[in-house]
C-alpha cells in the first residue's frame, strides 16, 4: 500500500499541476486528467508515471515515517567531516564601514594579538593532525584591517605543514584590496572572496558609512575588477529588504554589464540578530528580486531548492568552528554577540564544550516542523533562532517557492 508523500509542494498552472517533492528535489507535471487520478486513486495513473513517483519520494509505502527517515539521515551526515576541516578565523571585529545592519554592532572591538595567533597555529594542527587539506576563511569585522595576522598565521601553518594542502577565502567589503594586498594574498593561498553590494554609488556609500571617504562604490568596484584579474573568485551578495528593492535590481544590471558571468552572486534578506532591527520583507518583494536573479543566470534554482542534509550547513559539522579574535570558539559567527549561550570552549582549552556543540548538531523534533513540507530543505530552521539570538527561523524561500517551482518549470525539463 502507498500514500503520497508529506514531502509534495504542488502548484496549479494553466491546464496542470506541477509537483514538487523536497526529499528528492524532483519535479513533474501532471496534466489535468493525471491529476485527478492523483488526487483520487493514485493507483489508476499510467504504470510508467507511477514507478517514476515511487521512485522519487512522490509516492512512499502507506508505513513509513517520512519524518523520521529524515531526521535518521541527518544523524547519520552531523558530525562528519563532509565540509572539510573549515576553520573561520576572525583577526579583529574592527571595521572600516558602519552598516546599520551588522548583527556585529554589539561586539567590542577586538584585534587578535600575536600570542593568540600562534595558539590558533597551534589549535588549527592539533585538530588536524591527520588531515590533509585544511581551509581557512578569514571574517571580521573587516579583516584586512589584521593583514599581519593573517599573513602570520598563514605562514606558519603553510611553512609548519608542507604535506598538507592549505587554502583560504574571505568575507570582505573589498574596500582596502590594493594591488599590493591582492599580491600579499597570495601568500595565504587566498582563492576566492565574498562582498557585500546594498547598492549603487551614493546609495551603497550611505549603507556603507565608511569611516573615511576615500572608500566608496567606485573603489569597491574597481578592487572587484583587480581580484578577478589575479584569478580570485568573487562572489557577490545582495543583502536586501522593501527599503532598497529598486537600489538592488539596478544594481543587479550593474553587476551584469561591469562583470557578466566573471562573478556569482546571490541575495539575502535582512533579518534581525541581537539589536539589529527586523526585515520585514513582502512576498512579492523576495520574488522580484529572486526572479531577476533568476533571470540572470547567477542564482541557481538548484541552489534554492535543494534538499539540505544537515541541521546547518555549516555548523553540524565537528570540522567546521569560528575562532574570535579573543580566542574563543563558536560554532556560528552570528552568535558571538551571546557568548554565555553559544561559545563552546577556547583555543586554550584541552577540550571543547560537546554538549554545547551536539546541540548545533540536534535535528528540530517539534510536531510542527516534522509535518512541515519544507523539512527536508530547511531541517528544523536556523539554531542561532531556536537559541533566540536571531529572528530567521524558517526556510529562507519558503514564501516564494512555488515561484521558483514555476520557474523551473518554465525553464527546464521535469525529473
């Protein structure tokens, strides 16, 4: 016996109905009169179209626990080693721009000294002690202000372990990425980078608020075009809410004509963490923008509508943790404001906190979330959120998915 999934997400067209499972990430289209098999007797759809949906999650046997078998999986992938031993390293929580959205606005501003540095060295090759690749990903603040730190660090661990492969990446506002930082970054084997565009000229100078006026738009943007001259990923966000909407498409055909397909990009709303205020943003806001993105060629609907496999993407992980600047260890960057709830140890210490980190590693098992169709996307929602620390609990997309079920639709074959 077989029942439909709880996993389905369908979306009536003209003369159809799309479906979309979460489990599988499959879609299919089912005319009108395949429909209303599927809504009454599933057991009369075309034998072919009915092995296809066992075989994708759209039908499963009438005695399985959907929920279950998820929340068994994700088990089964926490805690491993699936993202590399990542290590996010903050050399200061200074910055050079002021932005009114920076859930870092509560964090005293702190430089990492030269005797924390080598405990990081030191606690970077003690947990990796038979490993060979290791990645770092330098964050802030803004961590150019502490090129000497991350020149320092680099070093040793590159010199210190010439076995292993070591690599780096930043999160930046590429505002002070000189010719002669882009040639120090190739000491610390940086291959890619992050930076973040509210907008274009005056309106990304006033988001920005930078402490000097020497950095603005033009320079962000002629730094960008350095980077990828050198052969450096850039990966460009779009933090965006109902306020700076137009601001955002009008950047987003910027970036399209300045740079074409030598960058990604991708959006985020702005959603409240510790004192920053909340976004609330539309439907129909979060559409627009995504469409366009869509559109474009830069966000990728395999992206969006992928199924996660673990609680955080990030954070599940034993492999992956944030170093501040202070020497202590998180598990999330955006928690560091709390860190009576969320630091799980030093780098002085022997050991980490584990209760602390099996609780980033936790699956949701709230009633309302293992019904919830979207479970396999967004696997109990953010757990800075269920700890209180920000306000994005849910799916990110979860409001515009039948958008992006429709583009897909529109777009690309089913299956």
């Amino acid at each position: 016996m077989f029942k439909k999934s709880i996993f389905n997400i369908e979306d009536e067209r003209l003369g159809s109905v799309v479906i979309y499972n979460t489990y599988s990430s499959k879609i299919i289209e089912l005319e009108l009169d395949e429909y209303f098999f599927w809504t009454t007797d599933i057991k009369r759809l075309d034998p072919g179209t009915f092995q296809w949906l066992r075989d994708n999650h759209f039908i499963v046997p009438t005695s399985l626990d959907e929920s279950k078998q998820v929340i068994e999986q994700y088990e089964c992938v926490t805690g491993s080693n699936e993202v590399g031993n990542l290590f996010r390293i903050l050399p200061t929580t200074k910055c050079n721009a002021r932005c009114y959205y920076c859930f870092e606005k509560e964090l005293p501003g702190i430089d990492m000294s030269l005797d924390v540095a080598d405990k990081v060295v030191d606690f970077i090759k003690k947990r990796t002690e038979h490993d060979k690749s290791i990645k770092l990903e330098w964050f802030g603040g803004e961590p150019l202000l502490k090129k000497d730190i991350i020149t320092y660090i680099s070093s040793r661990l590159i010199d210190e372990l010439p076995d292993k492969t070591i690599y780096s990446t930043m999160t930046t506002n590429a505002s002070l990425f000189d010719l002669h930082t882009i040639n120090e970054s190739k000491n610390w084997n940086l291959k890619a980078i992050q930076v973040t565009l509210d907008g274009l000229d005056d309106v990304y100078d006033s988001i920005k608020n930078y402490k000097s006026k020497r950095y603005n738009f033009n320079n962000t943007i002629e730094n960008v075009h350095k980077l990828i001259e050198n052969g450096i990923e850039v990966t460009i966000r779009l933090n965006y809410n109902e306020d700076n909407l137009l601001h955002n498409l009008e950047l987003i055909d910027f970036i399209q004509h300045e740079f074409g397909d030598t960058v990604d990009v991708y959006c985020s709303q702005i959603y409240s963490v510790g004192n920053v205020p909340e976004s609330s943003v539309p439907r129909f806001v979060e559409s627009i923008i995504v469409k366009k993105l869509l559109d474009a060629g830069y966000f990728k609907y395999e992206t969006l509508l992928k199924r996660k496999y673990a609680v955080c993407g990030l954070a599940s992980f034993d492999s992956f943790v944030v170093i501040g600047p202070d020497g202590n260890v998180y598990k999330c960057v955006e928690s560091m404001s709390f860190p009576e709830k969320s630091c799980v140890g030093t780098i002085f210490d022997k050991e980490l906190n584990n209760e602390l980190i099996n609780y980033w590693k936790k699956p949701i098992d709230e009633e309302r979330c293992l019904q919830c169709p979207y479970l396999p996307m967004c696997s109990g929602g953010c757990v800075s959120a269920r700890m209180g620390l920000c306000s994005l609990r849910c799916f990110r997309y979860m409001n515009i998915v039948n958008l992006l079920i429709n583009w897909v639709s529109c777009n690309h074959q089913h299956g």
